[in-house]
C-alpha cells in the first residue's frame, strides 16, 4: 500500500476503465521509474509483466501482491500486450533513462522509425532494448 499523497490514482484506474475505442485504436498507460507502484496500487498490473527503477522491485511487489499477481522483472521497460478486451496496453520502465528507452519504443510504434531516429537525433541519445510481450 501507498502512503501519502496518491492522488493520481482515481485518474489511472478511470483511464484504465475507459471502453475500448470504436475505431479499435489502442490506449497506453506508460509509466517511468516508481510511477509504476501507482500502477500497482490502482490494480493496472494485475497479471502482467511490470518493472520499476532498481532500488523498489522490493516496493513494487510488496503493492501488487495486494492487487493481485504481477511479476516484477529486471528490465529497462517492459511492454506488455495490448488487451484486447479494453484496448488497453501497459509499459512500465526503470529509472529516467529507462524512460526514455520506453518512449522511443512508443514513438517508434506510433509514428514509425524515421520518427523515433529523429527524435532521438534532436536529443542525442541512444535508445536501448527493453522487453517486448
């Protein structure tokens, strides 16, 4: 369980909740670094594949074990499949950097290669790999 101020979490289970869009469109929930333990606690997680910044793999697996089954995984991010019942698909990431990695993945598959070369061209930097489901 979270302490403290958890306000976005009423916003993260109602995005969560949202129909699945009529065009068949998908929607991502992408969260960097401990943004992920707000994920947990809003129940997101829940049989998925999650990661979170090194230093709270322990916190993360302590909020989802409450929530239900997540398995918490050493990676840079981790994207998970797209549910097809809510159109919905979750991408958790490690620390900033991390973050990074999973918005050019997002980019990449959003506005395709040339976008995400560019991208990472204006802010120099190198996108590294992370784990795709």
């Amino acid at each position: 369980m979270l302490l403290g101020n958890t306000e976005p979490i009423h916003l993260i289970k109602a995005f969560a909740e949202l129909p699945k869009k009529s065009d068949g469109g998908v929607r991502t929930l992408l969260s960097v670094c401990t943004g992920s333990t707000f994920l947990g606690e809003a129940g997101v997680l829940k049989g998925l594949k999650a990661t979170t910044h090194p230093l709270y793999y322990w916190k993360l697996e302590e909020v989802c074990k409450e929530k239900g089954v997540t398995e918490v995984v050493k990676e840079r991010f981790v994207v998970n499949k797209v549910n097809e019942e809510k159109g919905l698909r979750v991408i958790t990431s490690g620390g900033v950097s991390c973050g990074m990695d999973s918005c050019m993945w997002l980019i990449e598959q959003t506005a395709g290669e040339e976008s995400k070369e560019q991208a990472a061209e204006l802010i120099q930097y190198a996108p590294r790999e992370g784990l795709v489901l």
